[in-house]
C-alpha cells in the first residue's frame, strides 16, 4: 500500500547533517545543481557495484522509487497515493496543458521559467491563450475566465517568492485551478502540496537528488482530468503483472502518471529526501533564509524572504568569485546566490567578502 509510509527517520541537527557534505567548495549553488550528500553518493555507489557484479535484479529498484514517494508526500503533506514519479518538470506540465480544454486561458508569471512556461504556449493551434502579469500581481489577475494559473513557488531567475495565500484564496473564488512548480522551493521552503490542483518539481536541486527525478501531486478530484497521454508499464496499476497486452489498467491514484523511473537516480533520492526529512522543514527554511539574509546585511541589501539572493553585479565579478573558490550561477544578467543544508555562516561571509563594493 502506498500509504504505509517508511517510518519517519530520527531528527537530526544541522551540524550533523551538513558533516553528510564534501564540497571542496564554497558552493552556493544549489539553484541550478544540489550537492548530494554522503548517504546518496554511498546508496549510488553500491548500487553500482551490485550492477557490474550481476546482482542486480529489476523489480528490487521498486523500494527506492517507493520510499522517495513516501518522503516526498511527507515533505509536502500529502498522501503518497497523490504523489506521481518522473523525471522532468515539464512531462507533467506537458500533460495538464494537453488536458486542457480548447480555449482555455492560462495566467502565468512574466519571465515564467519555460518548463512551466513552453507546455502551455504550444497548445495555442487549439486556442489556449497564455497571458503573462508581473509575478506581484498574479493574483489580482485571476478573472473567473482563467482556466488554469501556472507559475511557480519560487521564481528561478531571482528566488522572488509568490504569494501563495493570496493565489489560493483567488483561484478558490473563481474556481481556476493552479500548477505550482515547486523546483525552487521544496527543501527549502515548506509548501503544502494539497493546497493546489498540481505541483510538480525537480530532485535535483534542493532536494539533493542525482539528476532524472522529479515529483508531482495531483488531487484526487482532478485525476480523471488529465489524460495520462505518456502512460507506460509504470503507470500499470501493479506494473510487473500488467506489462504486456490489454485492457488499460492503469493505477488508480497518481500513479497512472508514473513515468519509468532512471533506477539509480530513485536510488539517490530516496536518501537524500531521508536527511531532509530528519532536518525537517521548518528548520531547513530558517537555515537559508538566515544565511540568505546574513550576506544581505553584509553587503548591504534590504532583508528578504528566499534563500536565493539576486543581485546586479559589475562585469568581473565571476571571475572573482570563482578565484576565490565560491561557486555561484548568473541568470537574466544578474548574480544568483543560493544557500541551503550544506551551507554556513563562514559560506555567507566569504561571498560576501569578495562582493564587498560589487553588488549595486
């Protein structure tokens, strides 16, 4: 049964948690690629070698997938049965934009990352109209014509955070339904996945897992409203039994949206979401928030509310970052800072040691 949960791991502190952790690094780079912890580098390793030796034996991967399942509802408060498995953002947006009905009106956010984006603009031949408001007034921009709000928790190029109340409390009195990608947020920020018609995200970022996992929750209300267009074995309501012939005979939760999983990437993940859930989700929020808002005060900026720090740099500033060992990313023109688990006060000082007089 889905819904028998591995029993929740013991807490943990975060000084033991961030020994899990080997950068030689400055790394604050968790917004484009998460550092994975010892348990998932050791889990990878063995899976490795039990592979090469011939032991492996297919269906035993099923307990990895299973188990990150479990963890990831438990981060989102869900039910694992709501929780379908792939391994890109946009297969999942993919599906809701195809299920949409013609003419739809889609509202999404101004420079919208295009995985959440690009699924929605390709369904314009059959009328669907995307229209894009500043993330700050998304929800003043919810009409009772909007079929669908796609956006996401937090935004990739700057960390802005969107108003998620406020996004409910709209959608809630037109009856719009909302696809939240939660890629920028979930690990760091505590999302309520139950709270939205969809969600999906990414593992490879602040969820800390190999590359090739992401997640997503559908209600059940909505289930029968999306057409599973990539269902496969997977998707099977008992995948080793129903792999060849018909009838259809999909899961009948959110698993009929499973997409077949990368094994050693499940392998990853289901450890890494492990040491998240021992840190837990409050506790996580206020590391990087705090460390976020630490370099802040450092280097003059306002207070904020993420753990991505963005700021207008002058040219060079890359290269003295990196000659100073800190690893950090440049999106929309701008320096990204993104600071998580892995990450201390000394991280924060020193880049903001180097920016001193930099950032404008």
């Amino acid at each position: 049964m889905l819904d028998d949960h591995p029993a929740p791991p013991a807490s943990i502190d975060l000084r033991t948690a961030r020994a899990e952790f080997a950068a030689e690094t400055t790394y604050l780079d968790t917004a484009a690629l998460g550092l994975p912890p010892r348990r998932t580098v050791t889990a990878v390793r063995d899976a490795l070698a039990t592979w090469q030796a011939g032991r492996a034996h297919a269906p035993g991967y099923d307990a990895a997938v299973t188990t990150a399942r479990a963890r990831y509802a438990d981060l989102v408060g869900v039910s694992a049965a709501a929780v379908a498995v792939g391994s890109t953002v946009s297969a999942f947006a993919g599906l809701v934009a195809a299920s949409l009905p013609d003419r739809s009106e889609v509202l999404t956010a101004s420079g919208e990352f295009t995985s959440v984006l690009f699924p929605f603009l390709a369904q314009v031949s059959r009328g669907v109209r995307v229209r894009e408001v500043p993330l700050e007034a998304l929800a003043d921009a919810v009409t009772p014509r909007t079929t669908l709000v796609a956006v996401s928790a937090v935004q990739s190029a700057d960390g802005r955070l969107a108003d998620l109340d406020a996004l409910a409390a709209a959608t809630a009195t037109t009856g719009t339904e909302v696809l939240l990608d939660t890629t920028q947020a979930v690990g760091w920020l505590p999302v309520d996945a139950g709270r939205f018609t969809y969600t999906t995200g990414g593992g490879y970022k602040w969820l800390l897992g190999p590359r090739g996992t992401s997640f997503a929750t559908v209600r059940p209300e909505a289930l029968d409203r999306v057409v599973p267009h990539s269902a496969g074995w997977y998707a099977g309501a008992d995948p080793w039994t129903s792999i060849y012939g018909s009838p259809l005979r999909l899961a009948p939760d959110a698993r009929r949206f499973d997409l077949s999983p990368a094994w050693l990437s499940w392998v990853g993940q289901a450890p890494a979401l492990e040491l998240l859930q021992q840190v837990g989700r409050e506790q996580l929020h206020a590391h990087a928030v705090g460390l976020a808002n630490r370099f802040r005060a450092a280097v003059g900026l306002p207070p904020g509310n993420s753990a991505i720090v963005s700021a207008e740099v002058p040219p060079g500033t890359a290269e003295a970052l990196a000659a100073a060992g800190v690893v950090a990313g440049m999106r929309a023109g701008r320096l990204r800072l993104a600071f998580h688990l892995p990450n201390t006060d000394a991280d924060a000082d020193l880049a903001a040691e180097v920016l001193n007089g930099r950032v404008r």
